[in-house]
C-alpha cells in the first residue's frame, strides 16, 4: 500500500488505516461481538493497514481494549495510535491528568507504549494548552509515546504548541462533503511535514454509497440526531442528507466505471489531496475493512479528480 511518513521524524504508515471509533459500541450502535470487531480489525491489517487509531472516550476504554486484543501477537507490524480527551468527557488537560492518561491508556492497550498519542479536541476549561503541549512533549521525551499530536484543531492552536515542542500529526473531519480544511490548513501543515490524518473520509458512510435517502438510523445511533446529547449531525440535517445521497450516487457511477467501489473512490481522493494526507476508515465488518484497505493503492488520474471535484464542489 502506499505509504506517508507520521511526522517529520516518524515511521512509514499505510495511507489507509483503521479507525476503532465505531469499536467502542457506543456510538455506532452495540458490537455484534469483540470478537467480529477484532477479526475486522485484523482483516484490515493483513489486506495493507499498518495501524489503528483509537482513543480513551470510544466506549470509555472499550475500544482500546479491544484494539489491545487485536494487535497481540503482532505488534511489530502494527502501529497504535490513541487520544486523551478534555475533562468534560475524558481525563482532563492538566499536565498531572495527560501523564495518568497515556498510562491507562496502555493498561488498557496491554501496551508499553503507542506510536501516536494525541489531544482528543480542545480545552474549554481553561487549562492553558501551553501546559497540555508540554506535557504531550514529556510523554514523547519519556517514550510512553513515539510521536504526539492533536485532533480537531486549527493552525493557530497548532501554532501555539509548535514553540514548545513537534507537533507530528493534526487529525481533523476531512472528506469530500467537509473539505474546510483543503485549502488553508493542509497545504500548510504538508510545508512542515505535519501529517494529516482524515477522520470521518466517508462522511460517516454516506461515501459508501450504502445509504439510501430514505434510510432510518436507530436511536442509539449518532447520525439520528435523537441521542440525548447530540444535535442533529449537518451532514445528516433533513434536505442535506438527501442531497449528499444524490451527490454520492453520483461518484458511484464514477466508480463503476473504473470497476472500484464508491468507499474506494472516497478514500482515495482523501490519499490524493496532499503527500501528508492519511485516511482513517472504520469497520466492524471484515469485508468492508479489506475494501477501505484496497483504497491505499486506487491511484486516480488529473481527469477523473476533477471529475469527483465537479460534483463536489
């Protein structure tokens, strides 16, 4: 599979990895079993991913212990990345409460360290990021963490960590229906060697071309807009959602052209943005791991990019 380095100074990693968001059964709806989780996780990695993002708040440490589960026995080939979250879900900013963090991480992970620790979004309490950062750095230095970096933030944050230590990754919602990012933040962030990891690169599956405008989520599911403390997803809003299934029929015909599926095409897109640019593609089924997994070598020519920016512009 094509490769991008993490970081100015990192390793090599797929361009397609596996995101366990959906590992954690609290969001997508409940697991079948960890065990089909693992075997999709495991799918993933023997079709060409090289490593699994996760993090602490993904069903309060059930996806990092599941991803714990699914890498024993190969860690040597599998990267692990995971993410500490504000106190309003997660542990907390503080310096005190980011170093409990990571080591509770890898209890869970059954891990002596990760290859990516990163700051879940940003801290409204007022814990000074100047603070958070350094103790990111620390962790780094003390190798509980090869690399770190953050989720959900902008230049200026990323600007304001930069003076106190490497910042190796930004992972942001990027795909072709939320393309904030694309003009500004990623050429920027390729200038430095920042990786940019895309979360979300098949718009919570409408890019799979699965979903159908009539399609009804269930209450436990966040893309419903009925969880308790959910608004309404913009992606999933009434008269948005069934426009952006128009819009996604539309690249599936593109992808049928050229004998590749609609999630394929999506994800490659995001691998063609920018030499820095990585998708994060979650499943809990086998099948459609090995699929996002076959994104990472779908190489798209000018003619058929600008084909996909036509609808999506």
């Amino acid at each position: 599979m094509t490769t991008r380095r993490l970081g100015p100074e990192g390793p090599a990693i797929s361009a397609v990895g596996f995101g366990a968001w959906e590992a954690g059964g609290d969001a997508w709806g409940p697991n079948e079993s960890d065990e089909r989780v693992i075997e999709a996780m495991q799918a993933g990695l023997d079709a060409g991913m090289n490593w699994i993002d996760t993090a602490e708040v993904y069903g309060k440490g059930v996806s990092e212990r599941i991803v714990g589960r699914a890498v024993r026995g190969r860690r040597d080939q599998t990267l692990v990345f995971t993410k500490v979250a504000p106190s309003t879900e997660g542990s907390g900013f503080r310096p005190s409460e980011v170093a409990a963090a990571i080591r509770a991480s890898l209890r869970r992970l059954d891990l002596d360290y990760v290859d990516l620790y990163q700051l879940h979004w940003p801290d409204e309490s007022g814990v000074p990021l100047e603070d958070t950062w350094g103790a990111m750095v620390a962790i780094r230095d003390e190798g509980l963490a090869r690399n770190v970096g953050v989720s959900n933030f902008d230049r200026a944050l990323v600007e304001s960590c930069d003076p106190i230590g490497r910042v190796d990754s930004v992972q942001n919602e990027f795909s072709l229906l939320d393309q904030d990012d694309r003009a500004e933040l990623v050429p920027w962030l390729a200038e430095r060697g920042i990786t940019y990891l895309a979360y979300s690169p098949l718009a919570a599956g409408i890019l799979t071309g699965a979903l159908r405008a009539d399609h009804v989520f269930s209450d436990d599911d966040w893309r419903s807009g009925r969880r308790d403390d959910d608004e309404h997803p913009e992606l999933f809003r009434p008269g948005v959602f069934e426009s952006n299934v128009a819009k996604a029929d539309r690249l599936a015909q593109i992808a049928t052209a050229r004998g590749t599926t609609t999630a394929s095409l999506a994800l490659a897109w995001i691998v063609a943005v920018s030499s820095t640019t990585v998708a994060i593609a979650g499943s809990r089924n086998p099948d459609h791991a090995r699929s996002n997994a076959a994104a990472g070598d779908l190489a798209l020519e000018p003619n058929v990019l600008a084909e996909i920016d036509s609808i999506f512009a």
